[in-house]
C-alpha cells in the first residue's frame, strides 16, 4: 500500500460481481452456476459471526506483521508509540495490540480484532498530537465496526472465500497463507467512506477530549497531509479530502469551546 488506509486520497477499485461468459452451442451466455457462487460467497461474507471476522482479522494482522519488518520493542518508534497509548491498551472493552512497521510510506491501519498498525514514515512526519489523533482514529473505525465491515468486503472479494466454499470447512480454517496475504493487502487498501471517515474523525477528537488530550492535532495533522498530496477527492466523490476533512474538524472543536 502506498498511502494510509484511512487518507481518502487513493483511487479506490470497484469489484463488480458477474457471471463469467462463457459459450454454449455457440452462442455466449451468463454462466449462472458462477454468479450463483459469487453471490452466495457475499452472502457468506456478510454472514460471517464477529467470532470469526475477529479471527480472519487476527490471522490478517499476524500475517502482515510476518510480512513487515516489526519496529523492535527498544526501537524509538516503538517507544514513542508505546507511551502514547500506554493509557489506551483495553478502550470500551476491546484490547487493542499496537505496533510500529518500519516503512517510510505514510500509512497506518487497523484490524477488527484490536490491532494497529502504524508505519515508521507517517511517525516521522507527525508531532505526539498528530499521532495521537491518528491512533485515535483507527480505533474509531475498530469500535464503530468499520474495520468489521472492510473485512467482510475484503473477504468476499478475495479467493479465501472460494478456498472455504469448496472445503466446506469454516471461513477462517480454509484460508491459506498466500491467501492471508492477499486478504490483508485488500483489507490495508480498504476505503472508508465519508460518513465512515467523519465518524472516525468525530470519535477521535471526542476520545482524545474525553482522556483531557488535546485536539488540535486533528486539524494540523490533516493539514499535514494535504499539503503532502493536495487535497483532492478520490476517484468517488463520497470521500473527504484531507483538507475538507481538517476544515470540519476545526469547526467542530470550536463549537464544543
């Protein structure tokens, strides 16, 4: 992934869900038997118990980490991490797992079970109040069910759920490790969409306000990051630009004065 999951910045992929063609008698056709699978894995996808999308969004998160270099726990980005949410290890009852990955690309996600995951690069370029609201944010998306929602659309547009389908195991049995791989790489390229984004936005400064944090950090951060890659929409006008994103925040910290 080249830029955060939760940035509205990226040109997000619309997968359509169709029957393959294919020729009978010469003539071209739906083939129905397909379209039949592709919307039963949906529906299965959208079925999925939290049980289990917390244990694809476990398996995902120790995938990645496998994947990444994992900044060492004496590292300074670890340490820097680990003091900011020292306070923030259980939220409304959910454990959340933090990590750092040592990439300077300027990123950071979370997984339904509680893990968040934060590139050394986007560190890098903020200041603890930046971070924080960050941090908050992606624990928006975990307690409001976003991440929930990004890994049932990862899965039902991955070959996991045609791997669970044909062994008629459960969802998180048959999924291999290539597939763990390619789930996870859907579910970080994941896009939000505004009103997901303005909920997450909304419950990070109400989060940091409430641990008596300061919440400015919203506003600069996102400034930050439209001066780093402008501020325009993605490619599906329903997602905020950072800019507009910063302008809303602003407003609303005012208010609440």
């Amino acid at each position: 992934m080249n830029r955060s999951a939760w940035l509205p910045l990226i040109a997000a992929s619309l997968v359509l869900v169709s029957g393959c063609t294919t020729t009978t008698g010469g003539k071209s056709g739906k083939d129905t038997a397909g379209m039949a699978n592709a919307t039963m894995s949906l529906v299965t996808a959208a079925t999925l118990s939290d049980a289990e999308v917390i244990e694809l969004g476990k398996r995902t998160a120790d995938s990645e980490d496998r994947e990444n270099r994992v900044a060492a726990a004496n590292s300074k980005h670890a340490k820097r991490l680990q003091k900011l949410t020292a306070k923030w290890k259980t939220v409304d009852n959910v454990k959340l797992d933090y990590k750092v990955y040592m990439k300077n690309e300027v990123n950071a996600f979370a997984v339904p079970n509680g893990s968040i995951r934060v590139y050394s690069g986007l560190m890098d370029k903020l200041t603890d109040d930046e971070l924080r609201y960050v941090v908050a944010h992606e624990i928006g998306h975990v307690l409001q069910g976003h991440s929930k929602k990004a890994m049932q659309t990862a899965y039902a547009t991955s070959a996991a759920r045609q791997a669970a389908a044909s062994s008629g195991n459960s969802a998180v049995a048959a999924i291999s490790a290539s597939e763990l791989g390619a789930l996870g790489e859907a579910l970080i390229n994941a896009q939000f969409s505004q009103s997901q984004e303005n909920e997450a936005d909304d419950y990070a400064v109400d989060f940091l306000a409430k641990n008596r944090l300061k919440t400015g950090g919203s506003v600069t951060a996102l400034r930050k990051l439209e001066k780093l890659f402008g501020n325009d929409r993605s490619v599906f006008s329903s997602h905020p630009a950072p800019g507009e994103r910063a302008a809303r925040m602003a407003e609303r910290i005012q208010a609440k004065k």
